[in-house]
C-alpha cells in the first residue's frame, strides 16, 4: 500500500545543530508540504513543493530549508536549531488541488 | 493571504448530543473545503470535504455545509460518541493553490 512516513519519530538535539527530519512519500504525488504543530497555533506551513525542483516558503519558513530533487522525498532541514523550533513536525502530500492531504505520522523535534 | 477562524475552540458536549463547529474564512476564491480529526498523539485525518459547487455533503453521522456568499462553513456531528472527541480542523484552500491553511482548531470533548 502507498504511504507517506516521517523519520525520526522523535529527535533530541542541541541548539546550534543542523538538523534534517526526513519525509518519504510512495503515493507519487507532486505536491508535497511541511508544516510544524505547536499549541495553541495549530498547523502553520513552514515550505512546499508543487514538484521536482520546485520549492516555496509557507508562513513560518524563517530557519528552515527544503530540497525536492525526486517525487518521493521532501527533506526539511534546521540550519541553526532554536530552542523555538521545538515543536511537532507534520509532513503531507497531496494528488492535486480537488484533494485533501495525506499526513505522515510526525517528528516531534525538542532542541535544548 | 486567507484568513481562517473557527468557533468555538473548544465544545463539550454530552454522548448522543450533535455539535456543530464553524469556520469562516477571508478568500472568496477558496473552492475547497476539508475538515480535518486529530486525535491525542495522531496524525490528521481527512473526514469529509466538499466542493463549491455543493452545498451539503453528508457521511453517516457528519456532514459539511458550506455558505459561499457569507464564506462559511461548518462541520456537523450527530450522535456524538466518546470516540469523536478529538481536535477538528478545517482548512479551506483557494483555486489557484494547492495549500492548505488550518484553522486553529476545535477541541470536542464528548462525555460519556
């Protein structure tokens, strides 16, 4: 069966490391999207992709990276983890725009 | 960019009663209309979505119905069971985007 899946489940590291949470989807979609989930401001998009080698910046990208160089996979990467991107990271793609998204099972990243 | 709100952010209500929660949202070329269920420690879930050229889709005991002059749309649940007691998202999306911006969430708690 298709799936989407997120490693690691959970990641500890240290403010100032570069950190990359992996995401790896089998649906074939183009469409692919990260977002981050902290209480009380429930899921803000951190970066996109509509394709291979096509990226963009969602609301909150500040400190954060994403490479698309196959259909499969959408890497995000904390340049300099801060202790303010600790958080619960949700990858997702999508078929097309009549389609909802399908979640991958989340990172939950705590940067000390 | 859209703008999204949902009422209430927080609903409690007793096993067997319905609930109701709304979003509004900004962007009237929005054309897509999910909801979303997560559940404590999950992933999202798609539950039901409807398009702009319906008015009401219904699924067993949920159903979505939308209100485009007003740029409403709201998630109903009938029956309520412990089960549905969840954090519910809506996330209205626009013709020319595939991404998703989430409401920020509606805590449902149903009591037994």
């Amino acid at each position: 069966d298709a799936e989407i899946t997120q490693s690691p489940r959970h990641k500890i590291t240290e403010t100032g490391r570069q950190v990359t949470l992996a995401c790896h989807q089998t649906w074939n979609h183009n469409n692919m999207f990260w977002y981050r989930q902290d209480l009380g401001h429930g899921l803000r998009l951190i970066h996109y992709s509509y394709g291979v080698q096509d990226t963009n910046k969602g609301e909150v990208s500040d400190g954060y990276s994403v490479s698309r160089s196959n259909t499969e996979d959408l890497p995000l990467t904390l340049e300099s983890a801060a202790s303010s991107q600790t958080s619960v990271y949700f990858c997702a793609s999508s078929e097309s725009i009549g389609y909802g998204y399908t979640f991958g099972s989340g990172t939950r990243l705590t940067v000390v | 960019g859209e703008n999204v709100e949902q009422h209430p952010s927080t609903l409690s209500v007793q096993e067997g009663d319905s609930a109701v929660i709304k979003c509004t949202y900004s962007d009237s070329a929005s054309n897509y209309f999910p909801w979303y269920k997560q559940e404590l420690g999950k992933r999202p879930q798609l539950i039901i979505d409807i398009r702009s050229n319906v008015g009401e889709k219904k699924d067993q005991r949920i159903a979505v119905t939308l209100n485009k002059t007003a740029k409403h749309f709201s998630l109903h649940i009938t029956e309520t069971q412990p089960e549905d007691s969840a954090v519910y998202f809506c996330a209205p999306r626009g013709d020319s985007s595939y991404k998703l911006i989430f409401g920020s969430g509606t805590r449902l708690l149903v009591r037994p």
